[in-house]
C-alpha cells in the first residue's frame, strides 16, 4: 500500500467513527431516556478522545510528510488538503489549552442558561469574559501571527476573511435597514390563525420532505426540541418541530433541514466516509438550507401548490386564497429573536453578531459592555429597544460554548443561496411552473448536480463560484428581497 | 495517580465505547433507515477495531504487571480479574486468526441465511466446516493444551466446564423427555383465538415492562423483528415484537427481557462503566429473564392477575375463566423450533445442540454429519421427526457465527433460574398473593438484593450460590416443571 492509501484507510476509519459520534447525538436529542444523560457525557467524551487522538496522531503527520502531492489526481490533492488542514489544525493548539477550553465551554454553557433563565447579564460576564480570553489565546495558537478572526473563521469556512465579510455584509446593512424600515410603514398581511392538528402536520411534513427530495431510504424525520440535520452518506437523519397553532414553524423547519440532509445525501458516494465526503463548510450547507427553505419553499409558485396541500390536509384554515395565503407565509414582523426572524430581516440579526464578536476578538469591546454594545446596535437597525438581555444579548448558546466564527456562516448561506437561485433561474426556465405542480425536482437536481455532488472537492466559495458562473457577491440576495417584499408590501 | 487508578480511568473509557457499540446495534434494530445497512458496516468495524486494539494494549498488561492484588479490596481485585482475563483472551488469539474467523463468519452468517433459505444443508456444509475448523484452532489457542470446548465456554459462563454441564443436564434429559412423554399423551389446554389489537398489545405490554420493574426513565421498550435487550447502567433499552394472533409473543417477549434489562439496570451504581458494572455471564442472565418469564410470569398466581389486564385491555376474548387462562399459556405442543418453545420443552432443544456442538469441537463428529445426527436425535427426543433443514440443523444463526459455547448457558440459565426460584419461595412468604395482585416488588426486590446489585463481583456460580445458599444444581428445576406440569395436565 502506498502511503496515501495508508492514510486514506486510516482517515476512513476515523470518518466512520465521527459518524458515530453523530448519530449519539441525534440519539440524544430524539430517543435517548432522560436519565442516560450523565452515562452519555462519558460516552461523548469517550469518543470525543479517540476522535482527537487520530486527529493529531502522529503517522498522520509522517504520511503527511512522506506523500508527494504532485503524483495525485484532483481528488486525491482535495482530500489531501482537507487532512492536512485538520492535521495542522489539531497539533497547533497547545493540548492544555484545548483542554481548558473544553472545560470552561462546558461549565459556561451551564451559566448561560442560569443567566438567560434570570435575565442576568452580569452573572454571565466574568464567564464569557473567560471563554474570550480563551479563544483569543486559541486564535493566535491558530493565526501564527496572522488575523485572529480569521483563524476561528476558517474552522468553519476556510478560505473567507473577516475583511471579505465586512466588504459584503457592510453593503447590505443600510440597503436591508432601509427595506425594513419601509416594510414596517406599509400595510402588514392577516396572521394565520386556527389550530391544526400536530400528527397531521407530521403527516404533511414527511411529503414536504419527500418533494424536496430527501430519500427517505437513507433517512428518517422525527420531532426534536430543535430542528437539526445529522449525518453524512447513507444514513442522514432530520428532526423538525410541531406547534399546534403555527404549523409553518414545522413545515419550514423541515424544508431547511431537508436543504442540509439532501446536500449530504447527495454528495458523490465515491467519497464515502471520505473527508470530501461531507458538506464544504458552513456557509455553503446553509447557502442549501436557505435556498429550499426561502428562495424556493417560500416563492409565489410553491406557496400556491402548499396551499392546496394545507387545505386538503386541514379543510378550510380561514385563508381565502392562494396570494393571501402567499403574503402570511412572507409576513413581516417585529421581534428579538434571530432564530424566529423572517428573510428579510434575519441578516440584520446576524450582521450585529459579526461586528459584536469581531471586536471582542481584537480586544476593541470588553465583554462587560457587551450588553450595552448589543442594545444600541439592535436599536439601531430595528427601530425599537431590547427590553431584557434574554431577548437580547443572552438569547444565543454560541458563545458560551466558544463559537466564534460560526454566526457569519448563516449569513454568508444567504448570499450564497442568492446567488445560487438567480443562476438557477437562468438555468431552468420553468422553474415557477415546476413549484406551482409542487415538482422541485428541476430546482434540486440542478444544485444536486452543481453544488451537492462535489461534497469537499472545491472550496467553499469555489464551489458557488463554479456553479454560478462567477464569483458570489451579496447583489443577487439584495436585489431578489428588494423584489420580493416590495410586491409583497406594494411599496 | 496510582497504576490501579490509570488501569480503571483506561478501563472506564472502553467500557463507554463498548456502550456505544451496543447502542449502534440498538439503532440498527430499531431506528436505522435500511439504506444505511452498508455504511454501518464499516461504523461498526471502526468502533470493534478501536475496542479491540484497546483490549489489548500493552499498557493494560504493564499495568497488570505492576499492580499488586494483595494491596487491593475486595472491589478492585474483582475488576482485576476481570481486566486480567480479557486481557488474556485478546492476547492470546493471533491477531491473523482473529482477522480469519471475523471474515469467514461474516460471510457465513449470508451463506446460513441462503441455505436456510433454500432448505439445503448441503450448500452450508463446507462453509460451516471452516468455521468450526477456525474455532478450534482458537480453541486451541485458549486452552493452552486444556479443553477446547471449555475455554469457548469461559467466552460466556467463566468458571463451567463442559463436564459441569454434563453433569446437570445428563440428569435432566431422561427426566424431562419422559415428562414431555406423559403430557403429550393427557388432555391439551385449548388454544387461544382471536385477533388482538397490535396498539394495544404495546400499551399492556409498557405496562408489564413497569410492573417488573423496568425503569423508563433509563430505558425504552420499541418493536424490532427480534426481542433483544441492549446496553448497561443508565441506559439499558429492551425491544419486543406484535403479532394480532398472538398477544403472549408479545407480553412474554418483553417479560423475558425485561429481566435482563433489570438485572443491568439493577447493578449497583458504583461501577457503573466498569467491568462490574453489567451481568456476570450469559448464565446468569439468562437466569433472570427465565424466572421472569416463567417462574412468576407464567405462574397461576400472575396469569390470574394478566387475565383480568387482558380483560380490561381486549375486552371478552373468549376464554372463561383465569384457570383457563393459565393451562392456555401454558400449553405443550409439538415444535420444531427452539425460540417457539415452551418451559417444558425447551431444555431439550438446547441439551442436543450442546452435545452436537461439543462432538463437533472434540472432532467425534464431522460437519458433513451433523445434518443426520441433528435429525435422529431430535426424533429421539421429541417422537417425530425433522420435516426440514430450516425447521432442524439450519434454524439457528449461532453456529455460523462462530458461537460456539453459547448454547448451553440457556439451560444453564433455566437451571439458576429453578435454584433461585426454590430460595425466593422461602424467603418470600407471601410470593403468591403478591402476584396474584400485580406486584412483582418482593420478588424482583428479592433478585435485586440477592442477584443483580452485585454484577461481576462474584464469579457466576458463586452470584448463584450466594444467593441460594447452596451450590446450584438441577434438582430444583426438575422439581418445579414436575410439579408444575403433573398439576396442569393432571398426570
């Protein structure tokens, strides 16, 4: 055996047992008896351990050292570059500290929701103050002197900087503000009401799946506290929610789950338990997420077909027509909370993150005028005041837990997906009809076919870049909203 | 930190991966999505890798050198000679052999399906031979010049020997093939009919999981094809299985596991993730799940109390009365099948494979011979012969495994269970009334104390003579279906 296939077995393996660790944790989430849970921390750390160890062993690095890239193919230089960054990424970062960072997350994450629980910044401060610190040390272990952002960054989306970003995102700030400002002048649409029954929108929800093109052959769809997509290959599993008087929240929760579970389904089964085997970073699974869930499952076209659907499911829901029904789906309106917000104003909840974290990491914010700092900025950009820090600054886990990076990802997904759906269209020129029928299938094969099935092969903004015929930028995500809810609100 | 101390914090971790091993076994029984089959193949050669190469590290055995026993309590040199003899048998196979007998029966368990399938021994035979040829050679790597057959034994019931069995069961064969003799000449118990409702099978069947004792909240009951029990400490999950026609499948299915559930769920907490924190010996376990299943399950004192459950459940089902109900569930009929039979008969199925698979072992009998052998005495045992391969020498999986010495600790199982169940009796006055009302919770307390709390601190035939009093033998068990059996058929 050469020394690629020697590494390239031993990578297999590890890719097997990060699957596990996977699937432990939908276990938990969905089927777990509650009084496993201090049994299943021991598992976790168990092969959370193992995991690490492969990690940074060092005949990985001896491979590493030993294989001469310019004798590979395409493919195989792409699975090299995905094990050495993560090789390089595991031995950088000083095994005590990676130990203390494990063990403040975990502690912080407790005080968060102590915090949270009695709207208590203060209380939660000198903790976060603690994990800053932390991750600061682990971002310059990571930056080698370079941009500490950055570092953190690419854990989650190699290749893109904190100055591509700003560049971006600093251009749809005032554009979006504005749209919303306007949005909230104009006359609102009715609000769904009634109460439809919860095995019936579980009902539905599975033939969402289903016309989105999960397979549910290599899949299953369960109820979770938290909607979330799990798994690489051939076994992917989604969770979605119910609510008996908002039956959008499962419908959609389940669309952007099958946006992320089909994006892992469908990558080319040649990279198997491989480390091109998997979506290339975060932006770009939720570029997937995003364009099933708003580009495509909240379009004139689709919502019509969903309509019927809804009707045939729920009887007559006090919803006269398909346009009305339309403008409910798209309603606009005011609130605090990131994960509840609409398209139009989900980017602002977002962008505030970035600018807020970006200044915690170079020192320019310290965390006691965080609150504050977020106060300002929400009002801001929203128009009215945060009226307690759990609708605020405390309504997020991530930085509890350490993640500092991850909030741009979701947003970066957007633009992604705006770019992607604006060639999609040129692509397919019966894309309305096709969602009107209820049929996605010219819309998912095409990203299957030009995003999904690369899996790792390309990075992250290559990966748009090929599909779209160029490189993405936020013009196609802010002219499609401008378009979108200026017909909808007749401004 | 003390070498004990490194020994046990190593130890702890394995025993976590080897619960999520179980726990993906649990998953592909129940939850997994068919497609996923090819993918958890290789998730779980990841994990048995991991665990085997961790079973035997040489660290463990360093640290076994160092530490010495005579400095240790009760407790620790327990979970030494556990440690020690694992560590043993995964040092004493070579590792080449280890890799031969995991392929070859992995494809054999296909070619056993297919045979069955067609009905063909023929086809099976060579593929068998193989297997038994590498099984002895393991054998032989184990014995150390010692018996074969009972270092495969020391795999499941450490501490029997083959001659042990012999001696208990050569004294039960002639007893019970006469007793099966007299009852197939008396009057047969009618049969129930009717269809019952599968949903409500599961509600009672919940029902019964908590009346013996099974905790929920460390536990869950779901369908799966094949009632199994999986996983230790605080998560420890049974499955059962539905059948319109034949609802004591069910509740006898859960009864049956939930004994062995109990047992792991009942082990005292302090060694929880250790080598005593889960079930002795196949023996012993057994012997919880059979005295659940029959000794009070199958009792006129529960049957009585189910009557009425079944009543409430099912409504008239056509059977009269609670005396009815008990000679019903407790009928002999003729079978062919071992999973298929009753209290009475089942001793006989395992007590010819024992002797077949032992023959096989010493090389008194060759494979080509084992279809004829298996088929006269079955004959001479049942008193009619074998209509097919699936329904004779082909039916179980076991041997196509490589499970050889696995058997036997069903019976044995049975014969702990006769032991224990003479003990309770004594102890437990009131044993009877309790029953006839619903309540286990003096004799499943009873076990709790006597048997399960202490997991592998004592050795298995120990667990049991602690708990009787007395060194286990048949007699108990040969009492106890005599008397049973003469009463219900009035012999």
């Amino acid at each position: 055996m050469s020394a690629y296939d020697e590494l390239m077995a031993f990578q297999r393996e590890t890719e097997a047992l990060a699957q596990i660790a996977g699937r432990l944790g939908w276990d938990q989430e969905t089927v777990m008896p509650r009084g496993a849970a201090p049994q299943r921390g021991e598992e976790m750390a168990a092969i959370e351990g193992v995991l690490h160890a492969r990690r940074m062993a060092p005949q990985v690095g001896e491979w590493l050292a030993t294989i001469d890239p310019d004798r590979l193919d395409d493919v195989a230089r792409a699975q090299l570059r995905h094990i050495r960054r993560d090789f390089d990424r595991a031995t950088k970062v000083p095994a005590a500290l990676a130990a203390r960072i494990a063990r403040v997350t975990s502690q912080a994450q407790g005080s968060w929701a102590e915090a949270r629980a009695a709207d208590d910044f203060a209380a939660f401060a000198p903790v976060l103050a603690e994990v800053v610190a932390l991750k600061r040390e682990e971002g310059q272990a990571l930056a080698n002197g370079g941009d500490v952002y950055d570092a953190m960054l690419a854990d989650y989306e190699p290749g893109t900087s904190g100055a591509d970003l700003q560049a971006m995102f600093g251009a749809l700030r005032p554009e979006l503000t504005a749209l919303r400002a306007a949005v909230r002048e104009a006359e609102a649409p009715p609000i769904l009401e009634g109460v439809f029954d919860e095995s019936a929108q579980m009902k539905l929800t599975r033939q969402l799946a289903r016309t989105f093109g999960y397979d549910m052959s290599r899949g299953r769809v369960d109820k979770a506290v938290h909607p979330f997509s799990s798994g690489s290959g051939l076994d992917v599993r989604i969770t979605t929610r119910t609510n008996a008087i908002d039956p959008f929240n499962c419908f959609y929760s389940t669309i952007h789950e099958v946006g992320h579970g089909a994006y892992e389904q469908n990558i080319d089964h040649a990279y198997l338990l491989t480390p091109l085997g998997q979506g290339v970073s975060m932006g770009v699974h939720e570029s997937q997420s995003r364009i099933y869930e708003n580009q495509l499952g909240r379009s004139r076209a689709f919502t019509s077909w969903l309509y019927a659907q809804m009707r045939d499911a729920f009887g007559d829901f006090g919803v006269a027509d398909a346009e009305t029904f339309y403008r409910i789906v798209n309603r606009v309106s005011d609130g605090f909370i990131r994960t509840e917000a609409d398209e139009l104003q989900y980017n602002l909840h977002v962008l505030m993150r970035l600018d807020l974290e970006r200044a915690l990491m170079r020192g320019d914010l310290l965390v006691d005028d965080l609150e504050s700092a977020w106060n300002e900025r929400f009002e801001a950009d929203f128009g009215f005041p945060v009226d307690r820090p759990s609708n605020g600054v405390l309504q997020d886990v991530h930085w509890s837990v350490g993640l500092f990076g991850y909030f741009p990802t979701y947003s970066l997904g957007n633009v992604y997906a705006g770019c992607l759906y604006e060639a999609l269209r040129r692509a397919v020129p019966t894309l309305d009809d096709d969602l009107a029928q209820g049929d996605t299938s010219s819309a998912t094969g095409w990203l299957r076919q030009n995003v999904q099935t690369h899996g790792g092969l390309y990075e992250p903004r290559d990966t748009i870049a090929r599909a779209c015929g160029k490189t993405p930028d936020e013009a196609p995500l802010l002219g499609y909203l401008k378009a979108k809810f200026s017909d909808l609100y007749r401004l």
